[in-house]
C-alpha cells in the first residue's frame, strides 16, 4: 500500500475506515499476519461495524481495536483524526499548538492537549550508540529555558525567588549534544549544571578519545584528563576560532526556544522534556542533502514508533506519582 505524500491526501486517504485498517495493519505487522494483543493467535475476524478485531481463543478481551498496545490505546478518537494529527505535528517546524489542533480537528482543547503528547511519546526515540565514535566532532553546550522575570507577576517572582530582569534558578537546565559527522542531537533535562553533573552525561553519551568543544564554561574543565580532546571558544572575545566552535547545537536551541515561545507560550516544567523530544524528532529527521526526508517520511517513522508505548491522563498530568509542578 502507497502512503499519502501530502497533508491533503492524508486527510482523504484516513477518512476512509477500511484504509485507516489496512495502514495500521501495514504498520504494525508487515508481514499481514494480525495478532491478538492477549494471546498472539492468528485466527481472528474483522468485525466491521464495530471497528474491532475477535479472537477465538477462550481468554478475556477476546475484542480488540487496532489501537490496542499503542499510544492510542483507549482513546475514544477515531484513526481518521489520530493519523492526520501524527502527520500535523512531526511536520510543523515550530511546533503546533492544542488550540490549533482541536480547530482543525474539531476536538476539545484539553483532548487536543492529550493527544499531543502522546504523540510527543512516539516521538521520543532511544540511541544507546554513543556519538563521536567515527572520529567526528561532538558541540556540547547546555540552555536555560524558563518564564522572563520581567513579565512575571511581582507575587510570583516573590514566590519564586527571583528578580525583576535577574534570570537564576527558576529556569530549568537541558543540555545537548550535536554530532557533526551524523548531524544528530540528543538533548535531556539536567538537574543542575555542576561539573559532576555535565562530564557524566558526556561519559555516557560520548566516546572516549572523541573531540568535544564547549564554551568556556567552568563545569567542562579538565575533559582532556578523561581522554576527550577538549577544545573550548570564550564567548566573551570570540564565537568561533577555526573549527572550534558551537554554533551548530546553539541553532538547535534556538529553534527549540522558537517553537516553546512562539507556539506554545507557556510550558510547565513537569512536561518540559516531551517538547525537547518532539524538537529533537524534528531536527534529526529535517530534510538535508545526505538524507532527503520528506513530510511522508517523517509521517512514517513516528507512525512506526507507536506501538509499545502507553500514556494516560493521570500519568501525564502526575496524579499517579504524586509529582508537583509550576508553569514557567
């Protein structure tokens, strides 16, 4: 089965219920043979009016849906909104709002707001193959995103500590890695930016021996004696000096930065590393000479990184571990 190219042809191709199944199918098992989520049997019959596969063998939950055992597991939206709105959201540059989405889809804002990041689920992907390891480059650096204290509320600032026009710890640290021979970034929230914290995360993502080149920032000296080539660039007289330079990692933050400001307005911090994986989706598979993916592509990859994965409102909102949080 050909994949839609376009937004307009995938909009039309998963009105159709028989093609959002067969997609599915496609996507979950290649080789055509749909299993049962409960017992893996084979022998099952589509049941078409109620959208839902049986199994015969004698277990409970003998119906099921293909949504089953994805990020979509009991959503009461159909495929003909989930599939277009996967397609909407890991082909917008900047992101795109709930607001936006449940216009366009004519769901709820706080459906749309679910839906969201439980694709931002999807799109979270797992590399344990450490950077640097052909010899290339890695740009390490670290941001600051939080609220501006001058627009804040002078009771808020009070609350949280912090002054008019003075930027301190009411913003969360994330640190991020850009490998220039793949051109890849892998990007984390870090709970403080001390030298124990930044030179563990560069053990454990970076290959020793590999060039790591940071700013001139305390929390990276003595690298060299870990058996990286630490090359540094003091940002105070200068950006770049010859290849030694992080100006590729820092476009990554501004396009992140871009996205949360521009799109999202106000992110909290409980939620913060969801819009990092949903940028960093993105920005490794953005459309370069090397590898020229298209919208379709990028459709493709998220689609197939569903299944697995299982997000429900009271995780996500931090009624089950209890988790406190505070809007930027």
């Amino acid at each position: 089965m050909e994949a839609p190219k376009t937004l307009q042809q995938a909009i039309q191709w998963f009105t159709e219920t028989e093609n959002c199944r067969k997609f599915m199918v496609q996507v979950r098992w290649p080789d055509g043979a749909v299993k049962c989520p409960t017992c893996g049997a084979t022998k099952l019959t589509w049941l078409a009016k109620a959208k839902v596969y049986r199994c015969y063998e004698n277990h409970p939950k003998q119906k099921f849906s293909l949504k089953v055992g994805t990020v979509f597991e009991d959503s009461p939206i159909g495929l003909d909104k989930w599939l277009p709105a996967v397609w909407l959201l890991v082909n917008a540059k900047n992101g795109i709002s709930s607001y936006e989405l449940h216009r366009a889809l004519g769901v709820t804002q706080k459906t749309a707001w679910f839906m969201l990041h439980r694709i931002r689920l999807a799109m979270q992907a797992k590399s344990f193959e450490k950077m640097g390891g052909s010899g290339s480059p890695v740009e390490v650096n670290e941001a600051f995103i939080g609220g501006n204290p001058k627009n804040m509320h002078a009771s808020r600032r009070m609350k949280m500590g912090v002054k008019k026009g003075i930027y301190g710890d009411h913003k969360v640290a994330v640190m991020g890695m850009l490998d220039r021979e793949t051109r890849q970034v892998r990007a984390k929230l870090i709970p403080d930016v001390t030298r124990e914290t930044l030179q563990n995360e560069i053990l454990r993502e970076i290959d020793r021996g590999a060039t790591v080149y940071t700013d001139g920032a305390t929390g990276y000296d003595n690298l060299a004696r870990k058996e990286f080539v630490h090359e540094t660039v003091n940002h105070m007289e200068e950006y770049v000096r010859g290849q030694v330079h992080t100006q590729g990692i820092e476009n990554f933050w501004s396009l992140l930065k871009r996205g949360l400001k521009g799109t999202y307005i106000a992110v909290e911090p409980f939620h913060l590393s969801k819009y990092v994986d949903e940028q960093v989706f993105r920005f490794n598979n953005r459309a370069t000479k090397e590898n020229p993916l298209n919208d379709a592509d990028r459709f493709m990859l998220a689609v197939s990184q569903i299944a697995g994965k299982r997000l429900t409102y009271a995780d996500l909102t931090g009624k089950v571990t209890g988790a406190e949080y505070e809007p930027f």
